[in-house]
C-alpha cells in the first residue's frame, strides 16, 4: 500500500503541542509549552454552562450558531470596536478559531493561490493553506529592541498577482506583538491596492498591556468589505477546551467560510455557546481584569528568564514571551534545548522554529507561556535558575 498520509500534510507530522504537554506529564515538568491557563473562567460562564446542559440544550444548534451568542458577538464588536454586524447574515459560530480558520481559508482560496502570512505563526495556518492546495508566502518578524517589526519592501515584493489573501494575527503568537496603527494602515492599504482578503486572528484581543489597545482591522476604512474576522471564546474566558469560536463577515465571504465549515463539523457545543454568549457580555472590569492578572505572570516570567541568562524579548500581549537561548545554550539549537529542558529542571517550554517556515530562522527562540498561577510561574522561575547557576 503506497504511504496513505495525504502528501499536503505529510510535511506537517504530529503538532508540538501534543508532543511537548505528553513530555511535561512524563516528566512531572510545570508545563509553559501549550497556553492553556490553570485556573477556570467566570462563575457567571461555567454556571451558564451547567445550567444549559440541566435545561436540554444538548442536541444541534442551529447552523450558524444559537442566535442568543451570534447576537452576544454582534453586541461584542460594537461595544469593543464600533463595528456593526448583522446576527442572522453576517456571524457564524465555529469550533474554536480554529475551524474559524479553517472555514475561511478552505472556503475562498483556490488551488494555486497565494497567502501571504507573517512568520512565526500559529501552526494551523499553513496547514489549512497547504490543505487549499494555496502556497503561504512567509514574511519575517524579526525581533528588535523596539519589538518585532517586518520589513516593509518585503511585505511588498511577497504581493503577486497570484496573492489572494493576507492572514494577519494581531496580538501576536507567538511574538506578543501588537500591530501598530502604521503597520495596520500599511497592510490594509496593500490589502485595498491589490484587491485581497484580510482574514484577522484577533483570539487574544483582550490579553493585552501596558496601555495598549487592540485595532480590528475591519474597522479600517475600506476594510469591513473585504476582511474576515476571527475570534474566540477560549482564551478571554479560560475555557481553551470548550471550542466556541466565530466569524464576522460581510455575506459574501461569510458565505464562502460556512461553506466549508458545515462539511467539518456542521455545528458545535450546543450548551457552550449560551455561556460565551454569557461571558461576552460580562462587565467592562473583567475583560481589564484579565488583562492584568496576566500583565502580572508575564512580568515575574520576564524576571525569571532574565535571571536564568535568556535574552527576552519584550511581549505586549497574549500569554507568550520569546527569548533566544544563545546566552545559556551556544548552539542556539532551540529543538533539542526544549527537549532538554524538563530533564534539566523540570520545565516544558516550546522551540519557535516549528513556527516558521523557514525554520532556520527561530532556530534559537524559545516560547514560554505566562497563562499559569503566580505561584507556578514562582515555581518555574525558581527551577530555570539552576540553568544560570549550572
Ligand atoms: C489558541 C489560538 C487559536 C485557536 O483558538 P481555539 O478557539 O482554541 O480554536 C487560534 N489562533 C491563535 C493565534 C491561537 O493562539
């Protein structure tokens, strides 16, 4: 029998994921690979939850999603971001923003299309293109002293006339950047020139610092028509394993998302989606609390990798800081130093170059996830120290 693996994921093996969090349970390792948080969401969320599985909202939801949560999401982007859309023709519920993801490529890109995606990104993503039979078009973030920037000549000459989308993720994993308003105008700018699609990975719009503040690229002017934009409940109310994530789109390209979505799951998590509808409109103070609670982690993270000899790379939201290993492991080699690692002290941490396409170039940058309780991170800090003092 020939190899039966489809020769479009062939190159994509196993997710990391699943191989460093099985490491950290072997090991007995604080596990700060995978972001998923240590602790649960809002009582409101997990009540809501419950209470619809005790009054028999367990069977298909509808199509689209319950319209209870497609209003909560519509209610959500106006209070957040002054956007307007329509329940009933322009939100679609989706398992996680990862079939989000899924159904927006899967659903517009034809065989041959170009995606222009910024490296390093979210490992599904060029599987998902891969899968379209489309080419992702990497352009580099690169890390400097004012934070991750691209070059600008490079995101242009990575446009062809076979580009058909940008895929941008903003915040950022794994980087923990924010997108600047210039560099926003910059792409939606390319994006109207070259008449593209902008699908938007905002799943981390309200984990973000110091004062900064999260722009959607929809409400770009030019830009409702022709962006796709994808969120999720799973990281805003510390419920990754619940899977409820959605779309927001114009009807043509809703359209064209839930085309394919409904051939991969059809629907999802019938008593989720009264409680994230729940939890999207919690009070201003949770969303801000949140946010600082992980500000706090993030900062005792950053002590503690400086302190172990890294140089760390700044991060202005989401749950990850990066930080290149060469100071503490001169080979830069960031694979066999996370493989390493829960040996050595008893820490799960994830090599960035799985993130690349070009993987030589996060050879030597390690991700660390700040989504723990204090004292883990406490925990982790104190058990990287030995790496300084070895
Ligand atoms: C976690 C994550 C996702 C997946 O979100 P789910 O709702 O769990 O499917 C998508 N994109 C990025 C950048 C993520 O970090």
């Amino acid at each position: 029998m020939r190899d039966p693996l489809n020769s479009r994921l062939a190159p994509f093996g196993t997710t990391i994921f699943a191989t460093m969090s099985a490491l950290a349970v072997e090991t007995g390792s604080i596990n700060l690979g995978q972001g998923f948080p240590d602790t649960d969401g809002p009582d409101e969320v997990l009540s809501a939850a419950i209470e619809a599985i005790r009054s028999g909202q367990n069977q298909y939801p509808p199509g689209l999603g319950i319209p209870d949560l497609r209003q909560a999401i519509a209610e959500h982007q106006q209070r957040f971001y002054g956007l307007t859309y329509d329940p009933a023709r322009e939100i679609l519920v989706t398992a996680g923003a990862t079939e989000a993801l899924a159904g927006a490529l899967l659903g517009t890109l034809e065989p041959g299309d170009e995606v222009v995606v910024f490296e390093p990104m979210y490992d599904s993503y060029q599987a998902c293109i891969a899968l379209a039979g489309a080419t992702v078009v990497p352009v580099l973030l690169q890390p400097s002293p004012a934070g991750y920037v691209y070059n600008s000549d490079e995101l242009r000459a990575a446009i062809t006339p076979r580009t058909r989308t940008i895929l941008l993720n903003t915040p950022h994993n794994p980087t923990g950047k924010v997108f600047t308003a210039a560099e926003m105008n910059e792409i939606s700018s390319l994006a109207i020139e070259h008449d593209l699609i902008v699908v938007t990975d905002e799943v981390y719009e309200h984990l973000i610092f110091d004062g900064r503040e999260h722009v959607s690229m929809a409400g770009l002017p030019g830009m409702w028509d022709r962006t796709i934009t994808i969120s999720s409940g799973g990281k805003t109310f510390n419920t990754t394993g619940w899977k409820i994530g959605w779309v927001c789109a114009p009807p043509p390209l809703l359209k064209a998302a839930m085309s394919a979505k409904q051939f991969l799951t059809y629907v999802n998590g019938a008593p989720f989606q009264p409680a994230i509808a729940a939890g999207l409109r919690l009070g201003d103070e949770y969303f801000s609390k949140l946010a600082s609670g992980l500000a706090a982690t993030r900062d005792r993270l950053r002590v503690g990798l400086d302190a172990a000899g890294f140089t760390v790379y700044g991060s202005e939201a989401t749950y990850f800081t990066t930080v290149d290993i060469t100071p503490v492991r001169p080979d830069g080699d960031g694979v066999a130093f996370c493989q390493e690692l829960p040996h050595l002290v008893g820490v799960v941490a994830i090599p960035n170059q799985v993130f690349y396409v070009n993987p030589e170039k996060g050879r030597n940058l390690v991700r660390f996830a700040c989504c723990k309780r204090m004292e883990v991170i406490d925990e982790a800090v104190e058990r990287l120290s030995k790496l300084s003092a070895a």
